[in-house]
C-alpha cells in the first residue's frame, strides 16, 4: 500500500494561459497542476532539477488524467491542493483546484523515478527523500 505524505496548498491569480473565451483551455490545466507539484517540493526542500543533479535520478511522467469540472476564468483566484503518494519506485501526486471553495478541476499524475544515465532503470524511493517528501 503507497504511503501518503502531506498537503500542500498554492494559491495563484489567472493572468495568462487564457485562450480567446478569456479562460484556461483544457491544454493548459497540467501547467497550472504544475504549480502545485513544484510548491509540494519546493515546501520539502525539493525540485525534480535538485533530484537530478544531486541524485542523478530522472522523472518520467509515466500517466496522467485531468477532470475539468468548471471554467476558470482570466483574474480569477484558485487554490491548488496537492499530496503524494509514495510507491516503490513513483511519485503520485493527486491535486485538486479549487474557485470559491468549488471543486474546479482533479488531476492525478504518476512520476517514475530513473536512473539519469540510463532511463530504462527504476530507483527505488530512498528512505532519506521518503522522510523529505513526507
């Protein structure tokens, strides 16, 4: 069973990314989930940039699904929520986004971590970066 880690929360001011409706198009909404996966290690003293030159370990998006549920809109105000569950070799991050206390947008992301010189071989999740990412 993937252990579950914290939660983290970001919130963020739409000011572009905004199609010709002045709303986010569905092509854009993994780059504002993006916001809180980096604000999740960012809080953890992490970033897939740092895993890589410290660790030599790559990520690799390996699946992802997005459920749209409402418009966001150019100027609205949004809080994106996001945890993580740990595999053995992946990262699920599971999100939410969030108008008014309204349920906007979901998305779950599984990242498999590589090895930097040779992507066709998985890490396993160390116990030093399990206890940073909890």
């Amino acid at each position: 069973m993937p252990e579950r880690a914290r939660v983290n929360h970001v919130t963020t001011t739409i000011s572009k990314s905004v199609d010709q409706y002045e709303h986010i198009n569905y092509k854009n909404f993994p780059a504002l989930f993006e916001l809180g996966q980096d604000s999740y290690l960012a809080e953890c003293k992490l970033s897939f940039d740092l895993l890589e030159t410290r660790d030599e370990i790559r990520s690799v998006v390996v699946s992802y699904k997005v459920d749209i549920k409402s418009s966001i809109l150019k100027g609205d105000t949004v809080n994106i929520a996001t945890s993580l569950r740990l595999g053995v070799t992946s990262l699920t991050f599971e999100q939410n986004i969030k108008k008014d206390k309204v349920l906007v947008a979901t998305q779950e992301i599984v990242v498999v971590l590589v090895e930097a010189n040779d992507m066709t071989q998985k890490v396993a999740i160390s116990s030093d970066l399990r206890v940073a990412l909890r």
